[in-house]
C-alpha cells in the first residue's frame, strides 16, 4: 500500500548528509504526499579544506546549499539545531539527546532517518554522534521520566512509529528509487562546497554514474534498477 500522509523527519549531522543517505527516499515520500521535515543537528562549519572561506561565512553559503537541495526534493522545513561538538564530548551528549527528544515530543512524527551509529569503522564522529543522539531520542522519548521538564512544558512522551538507519553496512530493508534518482543527484550537486567540480560538467556525467552505480547494487536486492539501503528498526506495519 502507498505510504502517505505521514510526518517524516531525517535527522543528520552536517548539510548533504541527508542526500548522500536518504535523498531519494526522501523525495519519493514527499511526492506520495507525506510531509517531510530535516534536523540537521551542526552547522557544518568544519567542512572545509581552505582557509579562504571563514567558518560563519561557511555556515551561511551550506545553508543556502541545504535549502536549495531541499526544494528539489520536496523536503517541507529543515530545523538546524547548530550543536556545537566539543572536545571530550561523548558518543550522545545529554545536551543533543534532550533537543532531538523535545522535537520528537513536540511534533510528534511517525517515522523518522538517522545515521546507522553501529556502523563499523564510522571514522567521522559527528555521523556517530548524531545517530546515537537520534536513536537514543527516539526509543526513549515514549518515557516520562527522561527529560521530565518537557512533560512540564506541556510536550507529551510519544515514540515514533518506525526508525530507518542509513549509511549502514548491515541492510535488512531496501527502497526501491527508480523514478527519483535523478532527483537525489540535482539534489547532491547543489552541495557545491563539498562536491566542487565533480558535479559540473565534464566531470557530472562521472559523480552520477557513481551514484547511480551505488544505487543499483542496493536495487539488485529487490529487483528493481536503482534502490536506497536502510537498517529498519521494529517491526511496524509501515511500507516505503
């Protein structure tokens, strides 16, 4: 059955994330008329390898970045959180698990993405950190007693009907994406500060191919030519 209707939210650690890991999935959903809602939980302003462009000055250009990929997809609002990793910080700070779990209590979605934190050898750990931080949110926040200043301020414990990993080495559920890959990709290129010349001409035709390519290995699965991979958690009745 068409999944529809639906509140959706994808949380991620840096603008891009959710493109490279859900994008296509992500616009599949919101043409089947579910409403889909980014958190993207920094700023993304260490992702640079020059000195030229300044961390604010960086901020402001992948927002933009964020905001235009998401046009493209069909993404309704995106919430930026701009938590700030700091040096000794652990796998899910407190301070991030409480903001992600005030969101799920208070717009209450019914599915929600994240980075699959179990991933071996994940090197980046800000992908750890906001894949923990999301899951640890998102089965715990049906629980009155963690965080009990929201129930205070009104947010209701509430969980989310399903949970998807992306980015995970250990699939157990595929998506097909046959009709919104090119989708993913005009998402994808509007990153140019990340992806640079490699989503301009003559190297465009090049980076689609390896993401389509990516995406047909997941799609041989199911049998279909292009797919996204996820680690589905629980066994709701919710079909993509």
């Amino acid at each position: 059955m068409l999944l529809t209707d639906k509140r959706i939210f994808i949380f991620f650690a840096h603008p891009d994330d959710a493109e490279f890991g859900v994008g296509a999935t992500a616009a599949k959903l919101a043409r089947q008329g579910n409403e889909i809602w980014y958190v993207i939980c920094t700023a993304g302003a260490g992702g640079t390898h020059t000195l030229t462009t300044t961390p604010s000055e960086l901020v402001d250009i992948r927002e933009r970045e964020q905001r235009a990929a998401m046009d493209v997809l069909g993404v309704k609002e995106a919430i930026g959180l701009r938590y700030l990793r700091k040096p000794g910080d652990g796998d899910s700070p407190s301070e991030l698990v409480e903001k992600i779990m005030r969101l799920i209590r208070q717009h209450r979605p019914d599915i929600i993405f994240t980075h699959d934190p179990w991933r071996r050898y994940q090197l980046h750990p800000v992908h750890r950190m906001a894949g923990w931080a999301a899951t640890e949110a998102g089965y715990l926040a049906d629980r009155p007693w963690y965080f009990p200043q929201h129930i205070a301020e009104g947010l209701e414990p509430y969980k989310p009907q399903e949970m998807y990993l992306f980015g995970t080495r250990e699939p157990n559920y595929w998506v097909d994406v046959t009709e919104t890959i090119d989708l993913k990709i005009e998402a994808l290129r509007q990153h140019k500060t990340q992806l640079g010349s490699r989503v301009e001409p003559p190297w465009l035709e090049e980076f689609a191919g390896w993401v389509k390519g990516w995406a047909a290995e997941s799609g041989k699965r199911i049998g279909v030519d292009y797919a996204e991979a996820f680690h589905k958690v629980g066994d709701s009745d919710l079909y993509i």
